[in-house]
C-alpha cells in the first residue's frame, strides 16, 4: 500500500483500538456487574431475543454497508438508494419479528421471551436510519468519529441505563433497555457524523451496490449461523437457565474477540479495497494481520481455556460455575476464529465473497450435523462440537485466502509460529500459577488477579527478550514502512528489529511465499 495508505490506516487503526479498549472496559466491567446482579435465566432470555435480532439485522442491513465502503466511486443516488433500502428493510423486519415472536418462545420453552423479543424489535427501525451514516464513516477511514460514537452509546446504554434499571430490579428488562438506548445513540451520533440526504430514492435500482450487497448478506448469514446455531441448540434442549450459562460463557470470549477482530477487519477491508489490487502489498498486510492475531489472542485465550473455573469464579461467582466446562473449548476456539476472520475482508475486498459463501455453507451443514450429535449428550459436548466446526472453518476460509493471494501454507505458519510460542509458554505459566495460588488463597478474585498478573508479565518478558524472533518479517515490515507516525520509543526498537531480522534474512536466503 502507498505511504498515505498506511499512515491513514495507521491511524484508523489507533482510534479502532482506542475506541475498543474504552467500549471493551466498560463492557466487561458492566457485563460482570450485570451478571451478579441478575444471574444466569435473564442472560439466557436476552440471549434468545438476541439471536433473533443479530440475524435479522444482518437482513436490515442488506448488505449495503459493505457494498458503499467497497465501491470503487460512489454517487449521491448511491447513497440515497442504500438509505431507502435498509429503511424499509428495517420496517419490514420490525413487523416479523414481533409476529414471529410466540413462535420463537414456544421452541425455546419460555414464554416470557415473547414480549422481550416484541420490545426488541423496534430496534431494526432504529439502527438503518444511522445505517448509511456508519458506513460512510468506514469508508472514509474516520474511525475516530465512528469510535467516538461507539463508546458514547455503549457507556450511556449498556453502563448508565443497563445497570441502573438492574438494581432497580428491572431483570431482564434492564438489559432490552440498555440494547435499546444504545441503537438510539448509536444512530443518533453517526447521523450527525455523516450527515447525507434522507430523500428516498425511486429511480432504476443501483444494480451494483444491490449485487454485492446480495453476496455479502449470504455470506453474513452464513456466518451468523455458525456463530450461534449451537445457542439454539442449547435454548431447545436445555432451557433459558443453561442457555444463560452457555450464552455467558460464549460471551466471556467472544465479545473481546469480535471487538478485536472486528476492528481490525474494518479497516483491513477498507484499506484493501483502495490497495488498487497490489498483489505483494496485499500479500504482506494479510500476513502481518495473521502474525498481529495470533500474538494477541494465543497468549490470552489458551490462558483462559487452562484455568477456566478461576476465571469464572473471579469473575461472575458461584452462581456461574457450571459456565467454567463449557468455557474451555469456546476460548480455544476463538484463536481459530480470529485467523480465519482475516480471510473475509481478503475475499470481499477482491469481490471474491462467492468463495466465503461456498465455505460458509460447508460449515453451516457441518455445524448442523454436530451439534445435533453433541447435544445429545450435554452442553459441555456442545461446546467441543464447536471448537471442531471453528476448526473447520479456520482452515477452509483461510485456504481461500491463501490461493487469492498466491501464498503457501508454510506462510500462514511463519506469520502465526511466533503468537504460538508467546501462547504456549504464557499459557504454560498461567497453569502452574493457578495451581500454585489456587492452594494459598480463597478469595476467587484476587487468584484471577494473580493469573492475569502472571500472564501479562511472561508475555511482556518474552516479547522484551525475543522480539526478532516472535515478530513476523512482514509485520516489521509492515510497521517500519510507518514508523515515521509511530513514537521514537517505539520506532527506534522497530528498526533494531528489522536490521537483525535482515541480517538473518540475508544469511538463509529469503523464503518464497
């Protein structure tokens, strides 16, 4: 990618993850406060409503937001077609949901879901009138606006209204409240950000914003389907109670990686889409994306999978330890997960998303006959089920990536050896840390404290002594093509970095992609 290019990513980048860790803080800290308020029944009926309401927002969507930030131009009537659209996409929406919601409470066995998922339904309306505005701001790389907007709604309707109606004794009530205010704030700042005109548009249909929106809503559901079939599996056979306790588990992990990867997919797919095409230039940002993923996420999710009962009992307490099994194998799995959620923006990018839909339906199949095997026996196997589909995946989508790109898989295992190593080891040392203080102390929190403590120091020692060797080639490569926007302290160890890994490099020979 041209310098600009980088540098205006760079900069995406920083305020995605600025905007990240303030969202990510609050909504950790809110979602525990949530949970030792409520127990586990109100996460479980929420999660029901929501599974409803993820899938038919990515109907209200339509697949336009994708389709205006990838649009090599862009017109007014564009953007007035993709606004119409997904407003009456959202009106639509609206109206099946809360006729179909006595249907989805008769399956799930909880007749109190109905009214929540007839309450939550007028949230479709809500968020496609800031729909547009969102994806304008993507398309711009002004992140530091759509951050901005971000943690404002996320602080007033998860951290202010959630939890004040919580200890009002809302119950489940606090949390369709929380969902609500933050669409309406959500909305209400994009539209503000990213003002364009409201003027719903009659003229001949933009058949190329609709084509490419059509793929990207297949691919979306497809992948939505992976991501929470084994909820439904869960809510039929078990109940709202086991449902909470899965859904929390799921979200232990999940969240923190889907704010992680999200980020990163947002500004990898955009970024890509202006690359103008740059084989080697696309080459080497897919692979340092990989070596990034795997450095961040190994260390911490294989540390939450080897102690899985402390951090559950740190966390939300003993109300929640029947969480502590199922949350093993979701927190290996995201590893999984943040790998091959590098292969989308890739594909799309390229409007290659024909070859995520073909993989997407594969897993959807495969993730059907799985859980209903696992589910015969328990939760627990459930979970495992989905740990082998995120497996699956992982190799199936990444494996598209790599033949778009020319790349072996020889490369993939370069980029991501060095987040295995910092993985293991950290995760080594988070185990024998757990069983050391486990037998010292009794206070739940202050042993999760401890095991976080360990962790960060190993990880951050290990990559203070062995950083040539744990970083990529292309991720230094990367970086050093915009360290002139990074600080000294960073920039300086950053081209010691690159020096060494050359040296290295030219002593062996370069290693073909």
């Amino acid at each position: 990618m041209p310098e600009r290019l980088s540098t205006r990513t760079l900069s995406a980048l920083g305020w995605s993850y600025f905007g990240f860790g303030v969202r990510a803080g609050a909504s950790f800290v809110t979602g525990v406060v949530l949970a030792r308020i409520l127990g586990p029944k109100p996460f479980g009926q929420i999660a029901a409503a929501l599974l409803v309401f993820g899938l038919g927002n990515l109907l209200a969507d339509g697949g336009f937001g994708s389709a205006i930030v990838q649009a090599p131009e862009l017109d007014d009537a564009d953007i007035r077609f993709a606004f119409t659209c997904q407003v009456f996409l959202g009106l639509v929406l609206t109206a099946i949901c809360a006729f179909s919601a006595p249907a989805v409470a008769v399956y799930l066995h909880d007749s109190a879901i109905e009214k929540v998922i007839q309450a939550i339904s007028c949230v479709f309306v809500i968020q496609s009138i800031g729909q547009t505005s969102s994806s304008l701001l993507r398309r711009r790389l002004l992140y530091r606006e759509s951050q901005t907007a971000q943690v404002a709604a996320s602080v007033i309707g998860y951290s202010l209204i959630g939890i004040t109606a919580a200890c009002l004794g809302a119950g489940v009530w606090s949390l369709v409240a929380a969902q609500i205010t933050y669409c309406i704030v959500y909305s209400a700042i994009a539209v503000f950000l990213a003002r364009h005109s409201w003027v719903p548009y009659w003229g001949q249909p933009r058949w190329h914003l609709a084509r490419y929106g059509i793929k990207m809503t297949g691919a979306n559901i497809l992948n939505y389907g992976i991501s929470n079939l084994d909820k439904l599996f869960v809510g039929h056979a078990f109940g709202s109670t086991s449902l909470g306790l899965y859904s929390r588990a799921f979200n232990t992990v999940s969240p923190p990686t889907d704010a992680v990867v999200g980020t990163w997919q947002s500004v990898l797919f955009a970024s890509s889409s202006r690359a103008g095409g740059q084989i080697e230039k696309l080459q080497q940002g897919y692979l340092a994306s990989v070596s990034v993923m795997s450095l961040v996420m190994c260390p911490v999710f294989w540390s939450v999978g080897v102690c899985a009962p402390s951090v559950v009992a740190g966390l939300y307490g003993g109300r929640w330890n029947e969480a502590a099994p199922l949350l093993r194998p979701l927190a290996l799995a995201m590893t999984l997960h943040a790998i091959m959620a590098l292969s989308g923006p890739m594909l799309s990018a390229a409007n290659q998303v024909k070859r995520e839909l073909y993989v997407q339906g594969l897993s959807v199949l495969l993730a059907i006959l799985v859980f209903a095997a696992c589910v015969r026996y328990s939760a627990v196997m459930l979970s495992w089920g989905v740990f082998g589909v995120y497996a699956f995946r992982c190799w199936a989508l990444s494996r598209q990536a790599l033949l778009l790109l020319q790349l072996r898989w020889r490369s993939l295992l370069q980029a991501s050896e060095g987040g295995i190593l910092l993985g293991g080891v950290t995760a080594i040392a988070v185990w024998a840390t757990d069983r050391i203080v486990s037998s010292q102390l009794r206070n739940p929190v202050a042993i999760l404290v401890a095991l976080f403590l360990a962790g960060s120091a190993t990880s951050l020692i290990l990559l203070a002594l062995a950083s040539d060797r744990l970083l990529s080639r292309n991720l230094v490569k990367v970086l050093t093509q915009i360290s002139g926007a990074l600080p000294s302290a960073i920039a300086r160890p950053l081209r010691e970095i690159d020096r060494k890994q050359a040296a290295r490099e030219s002593q062996l020979g370069p290693v073909s992609s």
